[in-house]
C-alpha cells in the first residue's frame, strides 16, 4: 500500500507517514484513482469508489491510514 | 455576411427514432435511461445507459451496407436521412460541389474494434472481416453520408471527445459563413455502449450506477447514452430563395482550449467559450433566454459550468433558463451537442423549454434555474448550447429564431 502511494506522490515509501493525507501527498484526483486501480490489481479486491463524491464513498480516502484499513477490511471481505 | 439557416434536422436516440418523437419525449421530461443490454454486461460495474433498444439493423440496411456500417455510421445515416428529406435538396452539379459533410464522433466505430478484438483475442482466431478498417473508421460516418447523396464540397470528421458535434457544427457553420460551402450536413453521432466502451468509462470512476442528476446535490456522476442527430445548415439567401422552411439560425460560434487539465474542467476556459459565442452572434448577453448545459451530471462539471454561466452574465445569469437533457438522453459523447441541438430548436420555435429530470436537491454551487423536472413554455428569442470535452476543448453555439 506505502509503496504505491509513495509511487504516485513520487516520494520514497520511507518519507510516508500514516496520517498524512493525499493532499499532503500531493497527490489529485487522477492520482486517486490511478492508485485504486494499482490497489485493486494488487490484493485482487474491488474498491468502492466514486470521483465525484470522494467524500460520500464507501472508501475512505481522508489518509494513508484510513485507506490502509480500508483496504484490510476489503480483503478481509474477500477471504469470507 | 453571410447567414446560416438550419433546414432539415434528423436524430435517432433513446429518446426517439426522429425528431418528433424525440422532442414529444423532451416535452415530457421522459427518461431514456434504462438497464444495458450486450455482451458481458455482467462484467461491468456500471449497467445503466440510455441505449437505443429494440433497435434492428436489417429494419433499415440491407446485408452488404451492414458489413460496412458500425452502428455510430448506421445511427448517421438515420439521421442524415430524416433531416435531408426535411431540407428537400438534390444535390447534383454545382450544388453538389458546394455541399460537403462534417460528422463530430468520439470514438467512431467503437462496436467493430471491441467484436474484433474480442475474435482476435479472447476467441483466439487470427483472421478478421475484410471490412474492420473501413468500418471503425472516425470518419466513416461522413464519407458514407457524403456518398449517399452526392455531397462532394469539403467534409471530414471532427474528434472532441464530449465536444465533437459542437465543434463539427461550428466548423460547417464558419464554412458557409465564408463562402467555401453553401450547404453543410453536419451534427455528430456516437454508439459507445459496448463492454470494451463502458469498461475504459468505469475506470475513471466519474459515471452513476444508478441516474444521472444533474445540477442536484446529490448528483453521483455522468450516464452515457448513443445516437446521433445530423443538420442541414445552408446558406440563408439560398435556403429563402427556394422558399426552404428554416428551422432557427445559427448566429455564433466560440471555441477556446482550457490548456490546463485533461479531465478536470476550468471555469475561464468555459467562460471564454460562452461570451465568444455571443459576441460572434453580435447580440447581447441580455438576450440570451436559455442555455442548453453540457450538465453532465458529475461534481466537477456542473458546479465549474454554472460558475462560468454566472462569471459571464452577472446578473443575468439569474433570469435564464439553464437545463440539461442529459437526464432524459444520457451522455452521447461525441454525438451529445448534436442531439442537444434539438432542445434549442424546440426552445426558439415552440417555446418550450426541456426540463432537467432526475434533480433533487439543489446545490448552491449550481444555484441557477436549471429547469427542474418539467418542461416550461418560453418565448426565447436566443439561446445557447455548451459542449466541454474531456482535454479541456470547449466548443459553444448560439442560435436565433428564424427570421
């Protein structure tokens, strides 16, 4: 998850923290959803996302950590 | 200078298979949306689009035309047809010369590249039809339109994703204007709705599974539609002098890039699209009644449109009328502007105004009368027709009551 994000914000995994946010990161909303799509290929999950409601989603995008469980809870989903 | 009237006008879409049964269902605030059916609909995350059902090929082609024409071309034809017989013109000699064909389509014959990757690929085989490059062609749609009846003055295709049909109607428009054409078949036409289509459009994660709403607050994305609508744009003497009836006129045209992002819309760009339209009509913004909006229906462009509607006009802004059909039609992409035309017809010849359907709850980033719901009778005496694409080419016509 880190090393995708730190792929898109073009920053070294090591500089991500967990509560930055993809502002911080400076990554837009093409970024976002470039990222959901490397997620999604990578732990074989389908993430709920709609751009224009980034707010409203079922997927917490607020921060790394909030989509770093996000994506737990997906994969979890997906196992039962 | 010289003016262009419009003298025939043909469509085909969820709506209607003409122009008539098209408007009735604009007055009507019908809703074209509906489940997808094709191929591997299952696959898709999105499964709602106003797709032309019931629709059969061999209802209006015969076999060897159906090996050649994709859909986007048959849906053309169609068109073209309906709006050419309403015109009345024949086109031979001189006349043919100084008649040509411009047709917007975004992705041409995008049901001829998906079945033909699908043999190739999935089914394996390592031959195709003959026809496949002839067929998926952009510019299909205008050269077959240009053979059928004999138009042989300058055509070709224009390609603005969500803008196409406005800036291949502003290019007939201008064509006239300057005397290289006295009569121009143009509009645009697209047929997207295939599983390869919808399945690039869900990755960007901008359309609804469930409607599209546009201007309300819960508005969730765009929902994409197919069809066409085609024109007959001919020079004003001309068209008066054989005692053509002229639908409305085409008085101007704008057309600015935003040169800033590849999907996100600006508002100046827009802005600058919309005063040029008026300002090449040589009206003022005050009389401008009603707009038809790109209103796509997602966040980005329909907060980012009404704040450029409320940039150029100021206070005026507020006495318009602003909808958006893309409720009732779904998004056409390269053929939307085209059908959208039709509502600006109906506006400033029977003084009805197409209602924006699916809204909900208002925004206060779109706090502009965008029509809810219901049709309205108006007396509108010029209007608009915004078309923002994707890649930031935005494209604006306006149009007057006959004279």
């Amino acid at each position: 998850m880190v090393e995708i994000l730190a792929e898109q914000a073009v920053r070294d995994p090591s500089e991500l923290r967990m509560d930055h946010t993809l502002d911080d990161l400076g990554i837009d909303s093409l970024g976002v959803v470039e990222s959901i799509f490397a997620i999604e290929e990578s732990f074989d999950i389908t993430v709920p996302f709609n751009a224009n409601a980034p707010g409203e989603s079922e997927f917490d995008v607020s921060s790394v950590a909030a989509i770093v469980a996000a994506v737990e809870r997906l994969i979890a989903d997906r196992k039962a | 200078m010289r003016r262009i009237a419009i003298t025939g006008a043909g469509t085909i879409n969820a709506l209607g298979r003409n122009v008539p049964e098209t408007l009735e269902a604009m007055r009507e605030g019908r809703l074209g949306i509906s489940d997808l059916a094709f191929r591997d609909v299952d696959r898709l995350s999105i499964r709602i689009g106003a797709q032309i059902h019931d629709y059969v090929p061999e209802d209006h082609f015969n076999r060897q035309q159906i090996a050649l024409y994709d859909r986007f071309t048959q849906f053309a034809l169609l068109s073209a047809g309906e709006a050419l017989e309403q015109a009345g013109l024949e086109f031979a000699g001189a006349l043919a010369d100084r008649s040509g064909v411009i047709l917007g389509t975004s992705a041409g014959g995008m049901n001829t590249t998906d079945e033909n990757y699908r043999t190739v690929f999935e089914e394996g085989k390592n031959r195709v039809h003959p026809f496949v490059v002839p067929k998926l062609m952009p510019n299909a749609a205008t050269s077959h339109v240009s053979m059928q009846w004999n138009l042989r003055g300058p055509s070709f295709a224009v390609s603005t994703a969500c803008a196409s049909s406005n800036h291949a109607m502003g290019q007939a428009m201008m064509m006239i204007r300057a005397g290289m054409a006295d009569v121009m078949v143009t509009g645009g036409s697209e047929a997207m709705l295939c599983f390869g289509g919808i399945k690039a459009w869900e990755g960007l994660r901008v359309m609804s599974k469930d409607a599209c709403r546009p201007f309300s607050a819960n508005r969730n994305g765009m929902v994409q539609g197919e069809g066409a609508a085609v024109f007959v744009f001919e020079e004003m003497e001309h068209a008066k002098a054989r005692g053509a009836e002229i639908l409305a006129e085409v008085t101007g045209f704008a057309m600015t890039a935003d040169a800033a992002d590849i999907v996100m819309p600006s508002k100046s760009g827009a802005a600058r699209a919309i005063a040029g339209a008026v300002r090449d009509a040589g009206i003022g913004l005050e009389d401008i009644g009603y707009i038809n909006a790109h209103g796509t229906g997602t966040a980005a462009n329909d907060k980012t449109e009404c704040a450029a509607v409320s940039e150029v006009f100021g206070r005026h802004a507020d006495r318009l009328m602003i909808s958006s059909t893309k409720a009732m039609h779904g998004h056409i992409i390269g053929g939307t502007g085209a059908v959208e035309l039709l509502a600006c017809i109906m506006a400033l010849r029977d003084g009805v105004i197409a209602p924006t359907i699916g809204y909900q709850e208002p925004d206060p980033e779109c706090a502009l009368d965008v029509v809810p719901n219901e049709a309205r009778e108006a007396s509108v005496a010029a209007v608009l027709s915004n078309a923002f694409a994707f890649g930031g080419l935005n494209a604006v016509l306006a149009l007057g009551r006959a004279p």
